[in-house]
C-alpha cells in the first residue's frame, strides 16, 4: 500500500488504519460528526487527536518519528 492509498483511505472511506510499530499495537481513526473529519492515532497506551491529515502525518509521534517517515517499514490493515 502506498501513502496515498493509506490516506484515500483514511480521508475517502473513512476507514480505521491498525499497525504495529515497535511492537505495540497502533493504529489511525477517522471521526466525522457535522461535515468535520478529526482523526485519532494511538501508539501503544498514547493517543493523540489531530484536527487534519497533514498534521497527522508529520508530527514526531512514534519516537520522534513521523507516521510518514515510518510508513515504508509498517504493514497497514484496515
């Protein structure tokens, strides 16, 4: 799967993206209430909301490193 795939789905389909990193289980869910999509991602027992997808896919959240940076070596399931 490609990046652009994962976010067609995740901003299209509306999907719930699981995976694990580091070996604790993750994932990405997408919440639409009012036209308004925020998404949530979890690493482990830490969870944090994101208001937009860019910002879900460049913050350090997995160790310093960025969902996009470590999306090459992650297997995603939806």
């Amino acid at each position: 799967m490609t990046l652009e795939e994962f976010v067609r789905n995740l901003t299209e389909e509306y999907g719930t993206a699981e995976f694990e990193y580091n070996g604790q289980q993750c994932g990405v869910e997408p919440q639409t209430q009012d036209s308004e999509t925020t998404y949530t991602m979890w690493y482990g027992e830490v969870w944090k909301d994101y208001d937009n997808i860019d910002d879900l896919l460049s913050d350090g959240f997995f160790d310093g490193e960025s969902l996009q940076d470590i999306f090459p070596s992650i297997d995603v399931w939806f």
